[in-house]
C-alpha cells in the first residue's frame, strides 16, 4: 500500500511538471549582419570610437539646457507618456490574476435557513419549520494544475506584461526625440524669420535707391514694381514664418504637456548646443536592443505559452471543493461538540467532443506564425530606419558643404550685380535675379542644417535610445541643476 502511494504521489509531481508549450528559440534575423555600405551612407568608425546608443543616458546626448529642461516638463507631463505608463500598470495587475490562478482560494461562509416541509417529507409524519446555522471554511473549485494550462496563461500574462514595459521605454524615447526634433524646428523656422527680416531690410534699402533713381528720371516704373514686388515678398515670408513659429510652440506645447516658456525657446539653430556623435557599430544585433523589437519578441513567446494552454485544454481537468465547519439547528450551539462538518469533492472533467477546443489550438498556431512575422518586420523596419540614417549621414556634410559654397558664390553675384546697377551698367532684373537666388539659397542651407541635427536625433531613436532615468526621483534635482545653468547661460557676460 505504501508503495503505490508513494507511485502514485511521484505520478501526480511529474505530471504536474509537464508543459505542452514549444520549445522557444530566438528566431534568425532576417537581414544581413552588416549595416549597408559604400557610395552614400557613413562610413564604420574603429570599435573604440562607438558609443552604444542603448546605454547612453539622454542628458549625455542632448546636451542643449534649454532643451533638457522641456524634456524633463514632457516626461512628466506628457499624457501619451502617462497612458502607455498606465497599461503597463494594468498588464501588470492582469499577470497577478493570471499568477493567483494557480494557488487556491479560501472563502469563510455563514448561512442561515429557515423551511417548512410538508407531513410527506417528515418522520413525524405532521408538518414541521426547519431552521438550519452553518459556519464553514473552505475552498472552492481549485483547479489543480496538472498539465501546465494556468502555468502557460501565466506565463502568456508575463510577456504580455513585459511587453508593455518595453512599450513604455519605446513611447518615452519616442518622447524624447519627439520634443527634440519640435524644439529644432522652432529654432530653425527662427532661424528662417531672422533671414527674413535681414531680407527685408536689404530689400528696403534697395527700393528706396531705385526709388530716388526713379523721381530723378533715371529709371523707367517697371523698376520700381520689380523692387516692390521683392518688398512684398519678404514682408509676406516674415508673416508666413511668424504663422509657422507660432504653430511650432503650440506643437511643442502639446508634447510637454504645459506650455513651455519664451525663455526656453531657442533663438536660432547656431543657438542650440550641438547633439553627441554616435553611431551603430558594426553589427545589424545592435538592434537587439530596441525596446520594440524585445517587446514584440516578449508577445512571440506570449504565443508559444499560449499554445501550450491550447493543447492542455485536451487533458482532463482536476478540481478539488473542500470545506470544514459547524451547523446546528440553533445559533446558539453552532459551536457546541458534535455540530462539525467536512466536506471533500475531488472532480475530473475530461473533454470527448468539443469542437471549440480544436478551433483554438488552431487559432493558438496562427497567433503564433502572425506574431512571428510581425517580429521579422519589426526588425526590418528597424534595419531600414538605420540604414535611412546611415544615408543622411554619408551626405549630409557635403550636401552643407555645397550649399555653403553656393550661399557665398549667390552672394557675391547679389553684391556685384548691385554694384553694376548702381554704375548703370547693368539692369534692375538682374539684380532680382541674384536677390532671388541668395534668399533661396540660404534658405535651403537652413533646412539642410535641420536636416543633419534631426538627423542625429533620429539615429538616436532609433538605435534604442538610452538608459532611462526614474523620472520621479530625480525630476526635482535635475530641474534645480538644469535651471542654474539656464540662468547662468541667460545672464549677460561681463565684457
């Protein structure tokens, strides 16, 4: 007897050790090992010039104060940031119940009766009122988890869990380069509104030269319309610069969650402190490291737990029901010797025929294919967002380079034509030309000088951001220190 006791308790640990979940494996990534190279993308640098952009903190990076202390309003304030915070906190209450699941529950309860039964179903033989006090504890329907059904539904919770941890991290770098690239385009579109005004100033100058030119017969009235129609557009450029900024705060705004103050705001982009170089090694498995591709590989394990729940469903359930307590006639004597009860209900459901088993064991597999390929594109869209860098920054300097050359070669046409015009040897359109030619030149160098710190803050983003801070312990001691610097860098110099 002993022997088969001790068999059949060995019986019962090892099937309740049994999992029916796939082995999971991280799957091969699906592009090449390298980062794209040759004409047009940036060039590997030696191993010891790499920063690894997911351990680099984001203050390292973005070293602008200004800019670190929007950031910091946006952390705190930004209510997509505060809702993917929230999810993860309800993904986490979600494993708790998932994970409760598996240990059994223990209820106390009370019951009190009172029935009349007719002569028929009394010894007596006459009618009589029953009354009936119960106190019982006890546990009710625990599932026994023999073949890995709750133990795989925990599991599925967990990564689920974790998945939205993951997307916490990526919508806060997201944040971050969300705010920094909004507070570029502020100080670039000023930068286009302080051209503009220089602009108009020249454009002044020049229409009242021809102005004076034509009351003194000099030049004919077509002259005089081509110099105000310049004056006009500048004047509309400063207006349409003005639209823009405005909208740029308000974009701004709505990241930081509060409105940002005037003092904050860059003045222009030679303003704004230049971003940390980093770059993404030599290896595609730094991708890794982003938040998104973890997530979603935390969601493919999700699957396989769930098609190991998906095939214990096939097994027999075993619950268990068990109460101890007291019942008496009277209250009074509910804890009086002899009113004790027990109760003891093992019981096994086996599934024969159930259509709707098979369908989800079906659905568990395509889950798990589906979440798969959604793992591979993430990674390739991550590929391709790194190499879209790479490109930007093969090129970019010499696409500066270029347009620096031509601002200066456009420039010293303006001045040269000027001069000619002024000496009467050559005509007011050409003098057009060149104005025309200097403003839009500038402007494009302006826009590609956006291009390379936006740039930046992409490769940042996309690399995996960085190691984050808890927010709300250092939030008060970063503000203090970053507001130090803010009014150290607002004082003025002492000549």
């Amino acid at each position: 007897m002993k022997r088969i006791s001790t068999l059949i308790l060995g019986l019962v640990i090892l099937i309740s050790g049994c999992s029916f979940a796939p082995h999971y494996s991280r799957p091969a990534n699906p592009i090449p090992g390298a980062w794209p190279s040759g004409p047009g993308y940036a060039k590997n640098h030696p191993a010891n010039d790499i920063l690894d952009a997911s351990q680099l903190r984001w203050q390292e990076f973005f070293t602008d104060p200004k800019l670190q202390q929007i950031i910091l309003m946006a952390l705190e304030n930004n209510r997509d940031l505060r809702i993917a915070a929230l999810n993860m906190e309800r993904a986490r209450a979600l494993y708790g119940v998932e994970r409760a699941k598996l240990f059994p529950v223990l209820d106390a309860n009370g019951a009190w009766s009172k029935q009349r039964y007719s002569r028929d179903f009394v010894s007596t033989g006459s009618p009589a009122v029953i009354e009936e006090y119960s106190v019982d504890l006890g546990i009710t329907a625990w599932e026994i988890d023999f073949f890995g059904r709750i133990r795989n539904l925990k599991k599925q919770a967990l990564e689920e869990y974790l998945n939205t941890e993951e997307a916490r991290r990526s919508a806060q770098i997201s944040l971050i380069s969300e705010v920094a690239r909004a507070y570029l385009v502020v100080a670039a579109d000023q930068a286009r509104l302080n051209l503009a005004y220089s602009t108009l100033k020249a454009q002044e100058d020049s229409y009242n030269l021809v102005l004076r030119k034509y009351k003194a017969n000099i030049i004919n009235e077509t002259d005089l319309c081509r110099a105000q129609t310049q004056l006009d557009t500048a004047k509309l450029d400063i207006e349409t610069y003005t639209q823009q900024i405005a909208k740029d705060k308000n974009a701004l705004n709505l990241l930081a969650g509060c409105s940002v103050p005037e003092e904050l705001l860059p003045a222009d982009l030679a303003s704004v402190q230049p971003l940390r170089d980093i770059f993404p090694g030599l290896s595609s498995e730094a991708l890794l490291k982003r938040p998104d591709i973890i997530g979603a590989e935390h969601q493919l394990k999700g699957a396989y737990a769930n098609i190991g729940a998906a095939r214990a469903a096939f097994f027999p359930s075993i619950s268990v029901t068990t109460a101890v307590g007291s019942a008496s006639s009277a209250f009074s004597h509910i804890v009086s010797p002899g009113r004790g009860t027990w109760l003891y209900s093992p019981q096994v459901t086996m599934p024969i025929f159930d259509m709707r088993t098979w369908a989800l064991y079906r659905i568990s597999e395509a889950d798990q294919k589906i979440l798969l390929a959604k793992y591979e594109k993430t990674i390739q869209t991550a590929f391709r967002e790194v190499a879209d860098v790479l490109a930007v920054q093969g090129t970019v300097n010499q696409q500066i380079a270029a347009q620096n050359s031509m601002v200066s070669s456009a420039d010293k046409v303006y001045r040269l034509t000027s001069k000619r015009y002024n000496n009467g040897i050559d005509s007011y359109l050409s003098v057009l030309d060149a104005q025309r030619a200097l403003y839009s030149a500038q402007k494009e160098l302006i826009s590609l000088q956006l291009s390379k710190v936006a740039n930046a803050v992409k490769t940042y983003e996309v690399l995996g951001g960085g190691a984050l801070d808890d927010v709300k312990e250092n939030s008060q001691e970063n503000r203090d220190m970053l507001q130090d610097r803010i009014l150290s860098s607002l004082a003025p110099k002492s000549k």
